[in-house]
C-alpha cells in the first residue's frame, strides 16, 4: 500500500518566520498536534517540523512568553521525508528508526503534499483487520509505537529556569 492512500493531504502548516504563538493559535484552530514549517523564499520547501511538545518545552526553556519566540527556535530543522508512492512499510521504518510519530509527505522538490502519521497507519491497520485485509500487520505497529515511545536516557541533564510573570 502506498504512502498516498492514507496520508492527510490538507496539512496546516506554519512559516519560518512565525512566532510560536501563531504557530499553537494554528494548532488549537485546526485540532492537529504538530505543523509543517515551510520555507519563507515562497519555494513550498519543509524547511522544519514542530510539535505542540516542542512550543511547551521552548516556552519552558527560555523563559519568554510564545510572542517573542520564533518557530525556528523550538522547530526540528531534521525533517524525515517520505514520497507519497512510498510503502507504506517504508514510512513506518522511517518513523521506528527515527523515534518520530509523523513523517512530511513530499515531492521530488521537497515542497510538502501531506502527512503520514503513526495514526494513520494504526487506523488503517484495524480497517484491514476488521475487513479481513492484511496489508498493515498490526505487530508492526505495535512494535513501531513500541521505539518511539521510549523513554529518553537518564543522564539529561535538569535545565535551569528562570520563573516569570505571565
């Protein structure tokens, strides 16, 4: 099965230039947990991912509110791609290997055509097992699910806050 056949084509996505708090204002809106980061040139470039986890641990980290922050400074600049004729099994190596729950779907220009998520592939892999179908295999799943949740190292080190006021 192809990538294409599940992903999510209308994607919200964000640009480099935006400030966190559009970007969260653009996640609450849309009811989605993390958006694209598209390149400011006008090239429809995915130049960076950025979760909802990412914007709560930059605020966290530097201390300033979401309207003085960038989304480039809480932004994954490492984007995991896939193409939309990939295998599906393809992606879903991509997001074990990579611990990501989310993979940009893009062209051969690197401009963004969708997302593929973890989701999907679970939701697809139950259709197929009430339908009899067995192109996703459920234990793939699980096991896929199974890296990406594990738990960071104990060696990170406690970071250093300043407390402000809101």
């Amino acid at each position: 099965m192809k990538v294409e056949r599940i992903m999510t084509h209308k994607v919200v996505t964000c640009n480099q230039n935006d400030t966190l708090n559009t970007a969260a204002q653009l996640m609450w809106e849309n009811d989605c947990g993390c958006v694209p980061v598209i390149s400011a040139d006008g090239s429809g470039a995915v130049v960076g991912m950025l979760t909802d986890r990412d914007i709560c641990m930059a605020a966290y980290t530097q201390g300033k509110t979401l309207m003085q922050l960038p989304v480039t400074c809480a932004m994954a600049k490492k984007v995991i791609t896939c193409k939309p004729t990939d295998d599906i099994r393809h992606a879903e190596a991509l997001m074990r290997d990579n611990h990501i729950r989310r993979l940009a779907v893009v062209d051969d220009n690197g401009r963004l055509l969708g997302i593929v998520s973890l989701n999907d592939i679970a939701r697809e892999a139950e259709a197929e097992r009430r339908s009899g179908a067995r192109e996703i295999s459920g234990p793939e799943v699980v096991e896929t699910l199974a890296a990406i949740c594990q738990p960071r190292g104990e060696n990170v080190p406690a970071l250093k806050t300043t407390a402000f006021a809101a």
